[in-house]
C-alpha cells in the first residue's frame, strides 16, 4: 500500500486539494444562490451564475493555497535552497492547460443543469448542490485525463 501511494502521491495530494476547494465552493454557492434568491433575485439564469460565480471565488484560491502547501518543495533547488522559477512556470502553464478545458466543461454543465432544475420548481440551494455535484463528476475526470495524459503535470 505504501508503495503505491508513493507512486501516486503527487497525484493524490492533487485530487484532495481539487476535492478539500470543492467543498467549500459547493457550500458558498449552496448558500450565497439561496440567499440570493431570497433577497436579491428570482432569474433562473441570474442564480445560476451567482452560483458559479461564488464557487469560483471560493475554489480557486483555496485548491491555489492547498496545491502549493503539497508541492512547494519541488520548486526549491535541493542543493541551493533557491527557487526554481522554470518548474514554477511550467507548472504553472500546465495547470491553466488543464483547468481551461476541465473548467469550460465544468461551468456548461453547473450552468445548464441548475438551471433545468431551477426550471423544475426545485429549491435554488438544492439545484446549486444536484448541479456542482454533476459537474463535479465530469470535471475530475476530465482534470485527470488532462493532468496524467496530456500535459504530464507530475511527470519530470
């Protein structure tokens, strides 16, 4: 078993980050689209994009911080102690790579899918939730497909 998550560790840590940001993405937009409804709005359209809008704020710096907590020492030259600026941005490239694609997919499915369920007459925190939860099953396996096959994020 330890052979295996060394083997695979990097990716690990990779899909817990993705999965620690999506929680609290998927709770924000939870929130902030029934709030939203309540208070501000009742756009079917309109809490649709709130709703995205929210997990994107709430994802993309957490999963930023929590990437970089488990990979920062591969960005550091072993024998200088110095920061090694081309790994960093060839990471770097290959995640806005991977997250262009996996995210365009992501942001057509949640939008779609909340709202036909917002359509529905369902409640706009339950719709928030049935669509990040669709979503979020297509966009991990298109974010692995993409960091394993395409861009190799992992491999050196």
């Amino acid at each position: 078993m330890q052979n295996l998550y060394r083997k695979y560790r990097e990716y690990i840590l990779f899909n817990k980050s993705i999965f620690i940001a999506g929680i609290c993405a998927f709770l924000a937009a939870a929130y902030v689209t029934q709030a939203s409804y309540l208070t501000y709005n009742k756009s079917n359209i309109t809490n649709s994009i709130v709703g995205l809008t929210t997990e994107y704020g709430v994802y993309l710096p957490i999963f930023a911080l929590l990437y970089y907590l488990d990979n920062r020492y591969r960005y550091v030259e072993p024998l200088t102690g110095t920061r090694n600026h081309k790994v960093i941005i060839m990471d770097i490239k290959k995640l806005i790579a991977s997250f262009s694609v996996s995210e365009i997919v992501y942001s057509v499915i949640k939008i779609s899918s909340n709202y036909q369920l917002l359509q529905l007459g369902i409640q706009p925190y339950q719709a928030s939730m049935v669509s990040s939860l669709i979503a979020s099953l297509v966009f991990y396996v298109v974010i692995n497909v993409i960091v394993i096959k395409v861009v190799k994020l992992f491999n050196r």
